[in-house]
C-alpha cells in the first residue's frame, strides 16, 4: 500500500474511481468534481485514502470515513457541489441521490463507526488479492485510529460478489437501509484485537 498522494496519484484515483463507479454520486457530478472529491478527501483529518500501485499506476483504491454523516455537508461547502446541483435537473439518478442525501441527513447517525465508502480495483487486476490487500489496509488503519471497528454499504444481495466479498472478511450484517430505491446491507467487521488486522 502507499500513503504517497501527489496530484498525479489523486489524478489516478479519480479516473478509477470515473471507470469502475460510472454511477456513483460523486461520478454523475463529472470528471472534474470527482478530481476535487479526492483532492478534498486527501487533506481532511477524518477522510482516509488508501490505494495499491503496480509500478506507477493505481490499480485499486479506497476511502474510509470518521465522519460519514457530516462528508456530503462539508463537500457542499467546500468543493463546487453547490454549482452542479443544476446538473440535477437533467439527471433522474443525480437527482434522486441528492434528495436522498438531503433527507437522510446521514445513514448512521446511531453509531460512531467509520464507514467504508469505497473500494474498487481496476478490471483488470480483480481476483488477485488486490481488494483484500486494500480491506486489509483499511482495518489496519481503523485499528490505528482508535475504533475497533467499520461499516460498509452494499447491495442487499447475498449473491452478489462484492456482498460475498465481504463475508469472507468476516463483516456481518447489522441492517438495511433503502438507497436509490434499493436495498442496502449495512455490515459491519468487529476489530477484536491486533490478530484480526489480517
């Protein structure tokens, strides 16, 4: 893993982050916004990015957060959301995700976990332990920061192969919540000691 986020690692992981999540909100607001999305995640204190490299490339990356209900408000002030809200008039998706985010005032107001928010590997380097490698890294990273413990939001679908992913990390499901009129598992892996890290 690298902590290394120079422009150019940034500049990789938004165009990743553009190619795998072509329909994630933060990817509906254009190329542009996701370049400022990374850059904003990368100074905060509460925002973590971790990323793997082969050579000089990012080939998978991902964003865990100290403070999932507060992300949306802090980007609406700080980034150029508040100008692309427009964009929303043109697209049902944006739109419905952006109420959503309004009305739900956050998804876990109940429980001081970070969450994971993404993690994505490039094509072409899936099934080959990069994802783990990456999960892995981030629950070292919560362990380091003091939790004993994260979320993460997926596709209430147990067939699903990222939702299978994570029952072979040993999360477990703590509920549901409907996003983009879908329903979404919210699991949750237990840091019990230094020998769950891996």
């Amino acid at each position: 893993m690298s902590s290394a986020f120079d422009d150019g690692v940034l500049d990789q992981l938004a165009e990743l982050h553009l190619s795998i999540l072509p329909d994630s909100l933060i990817s509906l607001l254009g190329a542009r916004f996701v370049r400022q999305f990374y850059r904003y995640v990368a100074g905060t204190r509460t925002e973590h990015l971790g990323l793997e490299l082969q050579g000089d490339h990012v080939i998978g990356g991902y964003l865990l957060t100290e403070a999932p209900n507060t992300l949306f408000w802090r980007l609406l002030f700080t980034t150029d959301l508040v100008l692309r809200a427009p964009l929303a008039l043109v697209s049902p998706p944006l739109l419905r995700a952006i109420v959503e985010k309004v009305k739900s005032k956050g998804t876990r107001q109940d429980n001081t976990l970070p969450e994971l928010l993404l993690i994505y590997v490039a094509e072409s380097h899936r099934k080959k332990g990069v994802g783990m490698r990456l999960l892995n890294d981030c629950t070292a990273r919560v362990r380091s920061i003091g939790y004993f413990g994260y979320y993460v939001r997926t596709y209430d679908d147990p067939n699903d192969a990222t939702h299978r992913f994570y029952n072979r990390a040993t999360f477990v499901r703590t509920g549901t919540i409907v996003h983009g009129g879908r329903p979404m598992a919210i699991l949750e892996k237990q840091i019990l000691d230094s020998t769950e890290l891996g």
